[in-house]
C-alpha cells in the first residue's frame, strides 16, 4: 500500500499535465494505475475499502468507544448539565385546588343563571321549553334541598325521642314531707327555682317565628320498657289582657279535675288540701278511666304574674306557670300496684303584642279590643305514663295513651270556652 501511495504521488506531476491536456497516452497510464491498484486490493482489502468509503458512511462506522469519548470531550467543553427544576408537592396541589376551585365557581355561576331564569318571569324572547327546563330545573334543587332537610329533621327526631326519655329538663326533685312547715318551706323554696328555670327552658325552646301566628308540634312513642312519652308545644292566641287569660288559667288549675271529668267522660277526683303557699297549688288527682282502670297524678303548679316590663312582649303584662310533678309524698304515697302512675312537666307563657289587621278575602277587618293587643300563650308540656306494675289488657293500655294526649288537649278547649263566656 505504501508503495501505490509512492508510485500515485510521484505520478502526480504527469497527471497534473494529463489534466490539462488529455491524450491517449494520459489515459492509459491512469488505467494501469487503476489495474496496479486493482491487484494489489486482495493483499490490503480492509484498508482499500477504507480508502474508497465515503466519509459520511466512514463517520457513521466508527467504534463506539470512540463516540463516547467524543461525548465526553463535548460534555467537558459545555461544563456540567443544570438539574431539571421538579414542583414541590403542596406547589402542585395548590395549582390543583386554584383550578378546582375555578371550576366550582364556573358552575355556581351557571347555576345561579339557571335560578335567575326559573325565578325570572317569561319574557317574549324566552321560548316555552325553556320555561319547562328552568322550571324543572328549580323543582329538582328544591327538591334536593327538602331531602337533605328531610334527612336533618330524621335526626332530629331521633335525638328528641332520646332526650324525652331522659326526662324533663326542668324537673327538679320534690319530696314532701307530713308536717305543714315543712311542705311550705319545700313549696317556696322550689318555686323560685322552677319558674326561672321555666322562663330560660321556653325562651330557648320557642321557634323564631311570628308569636302572633298559632303552631303546634307534637310528640309520642313507647320505650322499650313500656313507658310512653309524649311532649307538645304550641302557641295560641286570645284577643284579651294578659291579666284576664292569667286569672281565667288560675281558676282551671283550681278546679282541673271538673273540666278533665267534662271533657274526658272519666271521673277524675281531688285528694290533696288547699293549705298551701302563695302562687302554688297542689293537684293530687286520681281518674277511673271509662275501662275501670285507675289512674294517679301528684303535680305542683307554680304561678307569678307581673306588670308590664321593658322586655319585648312585656309591655302588657307578664304571666307564667310552672308544673312539675312531686317525686314522693308521705301524706299521699304512689300506690304502683293499684294505678298507673302519670308524671307532668309543663312550662306555660302569657306575653302581648299589638294587634295586627288580619286579611279575610277581598277584605281587611281589624280585630283589635280595647287595648289594642293579642295575648300570646306558648305552652310546652312534657308528660310520662308509666307502665303498670300489674296485669292489665292491652286495650286498656292504648286507652291510658290516648287518655294522656287527650288530656293535654282539654287545656285549650276550656280556656276558648271561658274566654267566650266572658265575652
């Protein structure tokens, strides 16, 4: 090979001369070179092959080791390569939450555009079907918002059937002894106490709703051991002086057990005396139900009126009744094995407030009396029966239930009866 190398550059000169003026013997002296290097190929292939390779394709053979030598003398030459910045975790979820967020308030937007057209009333450039879907639109989202209603309120009422059967929260225990100083002093030092428990219990019990409008809410359910609660809380309405409603209440707790036999059809007799102090009566009633069943009843009810106060709905006066039924009585025993025993609590509240115009059809008439007032009685009652000590037939049973709900209901009929008489 280094011989052809000597014989091609020591021709150099020739071939320079054939190249500016071609013959026929420049021609055939470069085809015996091209044959001289053509026999000389089968000792030094490799390296003829390699002569006559291009140099792209010469490039593309080369070993690898020398490539990653090259791709070392590069990485040398640029210096070394910058790490990748990688988002931090809470980056990445706040980018996630800020577009959560945007789309939350995309479709609050839309729905509230929806609300606006079914509230809106049909102009001429809404169609019909578009009232149909605004319209459906809002019957489904109030219709959700009952459910999760209607599913607060079922907890609700599981938490208030707990609750009555713990007891009434403005109980306080009461046990009487035989001697009359004694029960004075137990009366007077209970009293104080239950009608500002009272008071605070039926302010935080009353809905925020008008007082002026009548409501009622009732419960009842048995317990598992067979006792049966029931509570009611309403509120009416007497176009009257809250001193008038307060004195007509004091004369039905005297005489309860005429009124309960009138409207009960049951004979219900008094057993306890009338010595007793000041703003408190004593109701120790027992009833013989129309089944011969005997029921008893042992209750305190304390009273306190006041003149107009500064309070809203005070102005007119102020009238309260606290119950409570008496634990245990030396002089009048329970007597578990002869009656069934029935337990009342009850908080009842007269206030005023000035009369309003009331609307009857296509005319206004105005209700107002003298002064110019309606007085408000909210009344809350809790009551317990409970299960006898003895056999007794299951019909006579639910007439005991029935006889209890009814006997809550008779408050209300006598006072419309002696508020009309007085009229």
């Amino acid at each position: 090979m280094k011989k052809n190398q000597d014989n091609v550059s020591s021709d150099s000169p020739n071939s320079q001369s054939g190249a500016n003026s071609p013959s026929s013997a420049s021609a055939t002296h470069a085809a015996m070179r091209w044959l001289a290097a053509m026999d000389n190929s089968d000792a030094s292939e490799p390296e003829t092959e390699a002569s006559v390779v291009p140099r792209v394709k010469l490039k593309q053979s080369q070993p690898a080791d020398h490539k990653r030598a090259n791709d070392a003398v590069d990485t040398a030459q640029s210096g070394p390569k910058k790490r990748k910045y990688r988002k931090s975790t809470i980056d990445t979820r706040k980018e996630e939450i800020a577009k959560l967020l945007k789309e939350v308030a995309d479709l609050h937007g839309r729905m509230e555009d929806l609300n606006a057209r079914a509230m809106a009333p049909c102009s001429s450039e809404e169609t019909q079907n578009e009232v149909v879907v605004a319209n459906r639109v809002l019957r489904r989202a109030i219709q959700q918002q009952q459910l999760e209603v209607t599913r607060f309120h079922a907890l609700m009422s599981e938490y208030s059937l707990f609750s009555i059967r713990a007891g009434s929260p403005i109980h306080q225990e009461i046990l009487l002894k035989r001697d009359s100083s004694s029960r004075y002093a137990t009366f007077m030092t209970s009293k104080t106490h239950a009608l500002q428990m009272g008071a605070h219990f039926l302010k935080n019990r009353c809905p925020s709703i008008d007082p002026c409008k009548p409501m009622r809410e009732d419960y009842g359910f048995e317990a598992p051991n067979g006792d049966f609660y029931a509570t009611y809380f309403s509120t009416s309405q007497f176009e009257n002086s809250v001193k008038q409603v307060f004195d007509i209440l004091l004369s039905y707790f005297s005489s309860i057990e005429i009124s309960v036999s009138e409207k009960l059809g049951n004979v219900t007799i008094r057993e306890d005396d009338d010595n007793l102090a000041p703003g408190v009566t004593q109701n120790r009633l027992v009833t013989t139900t129309i089944g011969g069943l005997r029921m008893e009843s042992n209750t305190v009810y304390f009273s306190h009126y006041e003149e107009g106060g500064s309070e809203p709905g005070h102005e007119g006066g102020y009238g309260l009744f606290v119950t409570d039924f008496i634990d245990g009585d030396e002089r009048s025993p329970y007597r578990s094995h002869e009656r069934i025993r029935r337990d009342f609590s009850a908080v009842l509240e007269l206030t005023s407030y000035p009369i309003q115009r009331r609307t009857h059809g296509p005319k206004t008439v105005d209700s107002s009396d003298k002064d110019g007032t309606i007085v408000v009685m909210k009344r809350w009652v809790y009551s317990k029966v409970h299960h006898p000590k003895y056999n007794i037939p299951l019909s006579g049973w639910h007439e005991m239930r029935e006889n209890t709900e009814r006997w809550i209901q008779t408050l209300h009929h006598t006072m419309l009866e002696r508020y009309f008489a007085m009229a």
